[in-house]
C-alpha cells in the first residue's frame, strides 16, 4: 500500500460491513462509528492478535473515559456493555504478493452509537441505548485513537506489552465462566482463566486439562 502508517478511514455507513468469518456487521447509517486503522508492522504473525487486543484495550478505554460505563471485553475482539456487544473488531494482514510477508494490517473497528437494528437488538447494544448519549462520535472516535496510538505504541516497545495484557484480562467478563470453545476441530467446554502473554485464551477443560486458544470462537454456556 502507498497509504502511510496510521492512516485512518472513517465511514458514516457501510452497505456491506463485515465481520469475522465473512459474517455480516449491520452498519446503518449515522449510527455508529465505523473505523479502520492502516499499520505497516515489522513482526511475526503473533502480532495480528496483539493488535486486535490493543484495539480491544483502546475502546474499552475510550468507552470508559467518554461515555463513563464499564467496557467489557469478550475474547478476542469485542466489547460488551451489560452483557451485550457494544463494538466488534476484525484485524486482518495484507501480504506481499513478492515475499509472501505482511505488507500491512488493517485493524477495523465498528462501534454502535445510536438506535440498534430490531434484528440484533436482542444480543447487541448502544451507547445510546446503555447511557442516553448521542452526538458523541466525534469525541469517541478521537478518544479511540488517542488511546490506540498509546497502546500500540507501548506494544511496539513491547517493555509494556504485559501491562496492555493486564488491563484486557480486567476487563474479561467472561473469567471463570464455563464456554463452549470451537476451534473447528471439535467443541468443548471449558472455564475461561485468563489470557498468556501472546493473548491466547487459557482456558480449563472438563477433564482438568489446561488448554491456550489461540484461535476459534468461544459462546457463553
């Protein structure tokens, strides 16, 4: 890409915004933020998940600061306020096509704001709807990269990459709760412990086996 690192998009709406695995991410227009941050990373593939966590760890933080409510985080890429999701995020790499290297990671970041659709008002939410704020994007939208640049940044350092990994288990509402883990080889369920120091899952299985998810989706059982 010829876009400089950090280079930030924003969008008012998106007529096919999308989600992990293809899926669907509703994006009616003006109400919600729908954002995607352009990096150019010098490092291993380990870091695509890392990023998706100091994306995670800034809008929860910015969340916090704007709309003064506690922004959960359900591993690896969304925030929940009050049991329902708030933001979904999706990090995906770029390669060259010459080296075969990552040329760029485009973190995107879709957070609701205003009225939530009928069709997933039952599992999502708003910051409207959590706190009665409205006409708040722009502070929110500024406080998230304000917070993204810090925490990438210290994540670049890496001296403060545990810190970052601190502050996202705090924020892991799903800690000591029973999951059903699907990493498409098979299903199971198992009691979430925290996060490693490469942001995988530790989770505890049934039969006292402690596993590291680095990849798969987990539900609430």
């Amino acid at each position: 890409s010829n876009l400089p690192d950090g280079h930030v998009v924003i969008a008012n709406g998106q007529e096919n915004g999308r989600g992990r695995y293809g899926r669907s991410f509703i994006s009616p227009l003006g109400e919600g933020i729908y954002m995607s941050i352009l990096l150019s990373p010098k490092s291993a593939w380990q870091s695509i998940r890392l990023m998706t966590v100091c994306a995670a760890v800034a809008v929860s933080r910015a969340v916090e600061n704007i709309c003064g409510v506690r922004a959960d985080i359900k591993w690896v890429n969304d925030i929940f306020l009050n049991g329902k999701k708030l933001c979904g995020i999706l990090t995906e790499a770029v390669m060259s096509g010459e080296l075969g290297e990552i040329d760029t990671v485009i973190v995107g970041i879709g957070i609701n704001t205003g009225s939530v659709p009928d069709e997933v008002r039952n599992i999502a939410t708003s910051v409207k709807d959590e706190t009665g704020l409205y006409g708040i994007r722009n502070s929110l939208i500024a406080e998230v990269l304000n917070q993204f640049e810090t925490v990438y940044c210290d994540y670049v350092d890496k001296e403060k990459m545990r810190d970052i990994l601190n502050y996202y288990d705090s924020r892991l509402f799903i800690k000591g709760r029973e999951v059903l883990v699907n990493n498409y080889h098979n299903k199971y369920v198992a009691k979430v412990v925290g996060v490693d120091e490469n942001a995988a899952l530790i989770v505890t299985t049934q039969s006292g086996d402690e596993e590291h998810i680095t990849s798969g989706e987990i539900q609430l059982q």
